[in-house]
C-alpha cells in the first residue's frame, strides 16, 4: 500500500483502538510488525519480516515472535494470513468505518501482488452450503483466486 504520513497515523490509531475493545493491546513490536505489513502490497513471510524489522528498527527479533505478533494481528483481524502462500498481508480496511465482508484474495501470480476485496455474505454462504453438500468442511470461508494483475496484464498483452 502506498500511503502517507496521516493515513498511516490513521491506521496505526485505528488498530490501537480496535485492540484496546477487544482487551488486547498494540504494543510497540505488534505495530511495527504491522508497519512491516503496511509499507508494501507484496505479501510478507514472518522472515522477511524479521529481516525487515531488523533493518528498519534497528533490532533483531526471533522469527518465532515474529509468528506470535502476527498471530496476534490476525486474531484481531488487522492481517489476513494466505494460506496458500504462507505469506501476510495489512488489512486494507483497518481505517474503514464499514463493516468488513469476507475478505476475497486477489493474488498475481507474475509479479505476487495481491488486493484485497470484499465478497458479498450472500455469495459465502452459498457456497459454504455447496461445500458442505459435498461433505467438505472448510478451515476458512476466505477465497484466495490467483491470477495476473491489471499491469502484468498490460504488459504481456501490449
Ligand atoms: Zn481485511
Ligand atoms: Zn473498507
Ligand atoms: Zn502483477
């Protein structure tokens, strides 16, 4: 995500908030391992993480509370886990008023970007009911769809 100064500071405010209703707390670690996520659309895995804590602030914190800090963050739904990556992402809602549908993964498979939209309840439902159908239960109703972004597409087809 390309933002500045004061939507970051928005953000950054927002998260603090949701945690403190959820009787959890942002500590200094957990925000800037948030920050880590915010500073790029690619998604993260926790070492890159750490490398880029390290560079960043200067400190070197161990991958194993790296994992635990994002752990944290998902709970509170401040970043999303891909699970067919392995990899994280920032919310792109976390300074929304709205409430959040089930987050759709949009992930580029040339250049690894991913966006991240919202999927109708409806449509969710739907298909978690095809999915029981055919007895197959679901460890998350999040969709991950991989495909090539609007500029790797120029690319290829220009
Ligand atoms: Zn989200
Ligand atoms: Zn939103
Ligand atoms: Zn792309």
């Amino acid at each position: 995500m390309s933002l500045n100064q004061v939507e970051l500071k928005k953000i950054i405010q927002k998260a603090e908030d949701s945690c403190i209703e959820s009787g959890g707390r942002l500590t200094v670690k957990r925000k800037n391992v948030l920050m880590a996520l915010l500073s790029t659309d690619m998604p993260q895995s926790a070492y890159e993480i750490a490398s880029y804590y390290k560079e960043t602030f200067n400190e070197a914190i161990p991958v194993m509370s790296i994992y635990r800090m994002l752990k944290f963050l998902v709970k509170e739904s401040l970043v999303h886990k891909l699970s067919s990556t392995k990899k994280y992402v920032a919310c792109s809602h976390i300074a929304c008023n709205h409430s959040h549908k089930v987050p759709q993964f949009l992930i580029c498979d040339q250049c690894h970007q991913v966006s991240e939209v919202g999927v109708q309840k409806e449509i969710i439902d739907a298909l978690q009911i095809s999915v029981e159908n055919a007895d197959f239960y679901l460890n998350s109703p999040e969709l991950e769809l991989h495909g090539v972004c609007r500029d790797c597409h120029k690319l290829s087809y220009s």
